[in-house]
C-alpha cells in the first residue's frame, strides 16, 4: 500500500491544464449561448485560467489554439500568464475551420491545400519557440464522407509527408503530440481514427511524436484504459484530452458522465507510471462548457481528475498483484473497488490547507465575487468562441 506520505506527494506534483477555449462561448450547430463575463481575448482567457490555478493550485498552464487565440505578440502574451502565475502550454493547430479544407487539410488531393496546412502547422511551431511551449497538438478533421470519395491509403501518404515536414522543424524538447478521433465531422472515414493509427504515424516520426488520448474520440464500448495502458508500456502515450461524453464527442467535464471509467483510467496511469515524478505525460481538459459557467466548470473538472487519480493511488498494489497472482478474480476486483469506494474529498480538503488554499474550490470561487466582477468588466467586445 502506497503511504500516505507518497500519496500525498503524488497528489502535490499533479499538474493539470486547462484549455483556452473552455472559457470562450461554445456549443453545438444548433446553438451557441452567450454568457455574461465571457473573455474577449487571449489575454482574458488565460487571465480566467489563472483563477482555476489560484483556487485548485494544480492547473499551473492553459493551452492555446491557434488561430483562436492569434496575438501580435505571443511573447507577450507568455509575459501576461506569468505574471498571472500560470504558462502557456500545447499548442494546437486548428486546420478545419477554412473552406480550403473541405475535402481535407494535409490529405487534401490538391497539393496547393497541402502546402498551406503544412504552413500552418509550421506557423504553431513558430508560435512554441515564442511562448516556450514543449507540445504541438495536431488534431485533424479530415476524412471521408462516402465510399470512394478519395483514396484512403494516398491520403495516409499524403498526412504521413506533412508529419514528417513538421516534425523535422521541431526543436530541442518539442514535441508533436497526436491526437485521434473514430468520426466527425467526417461520416465514412477519418484519416487518423484510432490510437493504432496515430501510434503507427508517431513510430515512424520518432521519439519526440506521441499519441494523444482524447476520453471523448472513441467508439461507444471502448476499453480506454487498455490504449493507456498498452500506449504507456510502448511510451508514447503523450497526452490526455479529459472530457467525458453520454454519446459522441459531448466534451462534458471530464468525470461527469462515467467517474468509474475516469478511475480506471487513472489507475492504468499509476500503474504504468505516467504520474512518476518526470512522467512526459500531459494532463490536459478538453472541454466545452456549454450552458454551464466556464470558470467553475473548469475547477470542478480539475477536482474530479483529482478525486479519481486520488483514489487510483490509494489502489493497494501489493494485495492486488497477490490477488491476481493467485487468480483469486473477486478478490482482486474487490482491491479496485475498495479504492473507488474511498470517499477521498477530506484527504483533498486538508491537501488543499496544506497548499494554502481553501478546502473547497468550488465555494470559495463563489464567495470570491469574480464571476460578478467579469461580468460588470467584461462589457462590450466580442466574446471569445470557436471562431477566429
Ligand atoms: C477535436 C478536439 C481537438 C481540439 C478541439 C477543440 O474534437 O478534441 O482536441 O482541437 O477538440
Ligand atoms: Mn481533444
């Protein structure tokens, strides 16, 4: 049994990040709802990310995606989240919001479209080398819509020429991290769907190109914490995009929908030593708050990564591997969930005093007045969204 001591060490080093566009208005083709207080900016977007920070102490960076949050200056903007005590994280490129794209980005058939998503994702790595961001997160829209649209292996040719472009422009510990997704928008096929296929195009990039885990992009009925931990064993798994979904791609906060699986997840990162002091894992949310407020939903998700990686930790590993050893099937499940079943939010709660923060983040966000204070601020403008 882990001690306390190493248990709560673990939990101290725990490093989550937030997404820019989780405080901007998102929601579905069917409608986006505006809300009071929402960012107008870059600059206001990691603002609210350092709020998550000051009130959880365990989401020290926000991730960007270009170009929803184009500046002139990202240094600046770097210099704006430091004194905010927060950093810029992964980068993302964004090649699936221009009409030039219909008919794909990087596996386009027209050469020309290839060229300019290729320099777009060079443009992301311009964007690191200012912000001193190590990952640049590539996720691709592209894909098919009916049987002969295009041809899948040409298209496989064409994403693995523009990886290897933009891999050999990667400098010292940057990284491409890849993410996959089984569907949307694309309905027959999609270019990178599963983890094999992100694995099978980073192994050929090399040691810098890993595998991005999205809880969101997979078939309904997927064992996910099999790819973790089988993505773990090969050490590619670069990073998790936390989200939790009913149906497809919902992006509802990580937890929300099916804790137990978070656990599971969790457990297999233990387990395979993606929280080992050093790990090269990220530990990001991917989220769209759609009707919900987005600060407070943000500090909610950050508490639920932490309640199921608290309890992942507290998984007696001795009486487990004993259990299973011995095949002893009911026992061994038992270990699991006796974990599971440990109510961790005081052991959290007193964490949180020893950090210097309050116990419980969610009540004192709200007794701190700045979701009133952004709202009478933030008067004007146009909203941070989904748009450029
Ligand atoms: C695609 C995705 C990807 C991001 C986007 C915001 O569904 O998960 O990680 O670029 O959401
Ligand atoms: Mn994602």
């Amino acid at each position: 049994m882990a001690s306390t001591t190493a248990v709560r060490a673990a939990l101290k080093s725990q490093r989550i990040e937030t997404p820019s566009w989780a405080y901007g208005n998102s929601g579905t083709r069917f409608k986006v709802f505006a809300q009071q207080g929402v960012p107008r900016d870059p600059f206001e977007k990691v603002a609210d990310a350092a709020r998550v920070h000051a009130f959880t102490g365990i989401a020290p960076s926000v991730s960007l995606h270009i170009p929803w949050d184009r500046v002139d200056d990202y240094a600046a903007l770097a210099e704006h989240a430091d004194a905010h005590g927060v950093t810029v994280g992964a980068i993302n490129s964004n090649v699936f919001q221009d009409d030039d794209y219909m008919l794909g980005s990087v596996t386009n058939p027209d050469p020309r479209i290839r060229r300019k998503a290729t320099d777009h994702l060079l443009a992301c790595v311009d964007v690191m080398d200012a912000t001193g961001s190590r990952d640049l997160k590539l996720w691709f829209s592209d894909g098919t819509n009916y049987p002969g649209q295009d041809d899948i292996r040409a298209r496989q040719d064409r994403l693995a020429e523009a990886l290897a472009q933009v891999y050999a422009r990667l400098g010292g510990d940057q990284r491409m991290i890849l993410e996959y997704k089984f569907f949307e928008p694309a309905f027959y096929t999609t270019d990178v769907p599963d983890w094999g296929t992100a694995y099978a195009h980073c192994l050929k990039l090399g040691e810098r190109a890993k595998v991005v885990v999205d809880t969101g992009h997979h078939a309904p009925g997927t064992n996910i914490e099999f790819i973790v931990a089988l993505l773990l064993r090969e050490d590619r798994l670069g990073a998790f995009d936390f989200n939790s979904r009913f149906y497809a791609d919902d992006d509802l906060m990580v937890g929300a929908a099916d804790p137990f699986q978070l656990f599971r997840i969790m457990h297999e990162v233990v387990r395979g030593g993606g929280l080992d002091a050093g790990t090269e894992v990220a530990f990001m949310l991917d989220q769209c708050h759609n009707i919900e407020p987005r600060i407070p939903g943000q500090i909610r998700s950050v508490m639920n990564v932490q309640e199921a990686t608290a309890k992942a930790l507290l998984v007696d590993a001795e009486a487990l591997e004993a259990a299973q050893r011995a095949g002893d099937v009911l026992g061994a499940n038992a270990v699991l969930m006796d974990a599971y079943n440990t109510d961790v939010r005081p052991l959290l709660a007193d964490l949180r005093g020893e950090l210097g923060l309050a116990p419980d983040p969610m009540a004192a966000y709200a007794a701190s007045g700045h979701a009133e204070r952004i709202r009478a601020e933030r008067v004007g403008g146009a909203q941070a969204g989904w748009g450029a």
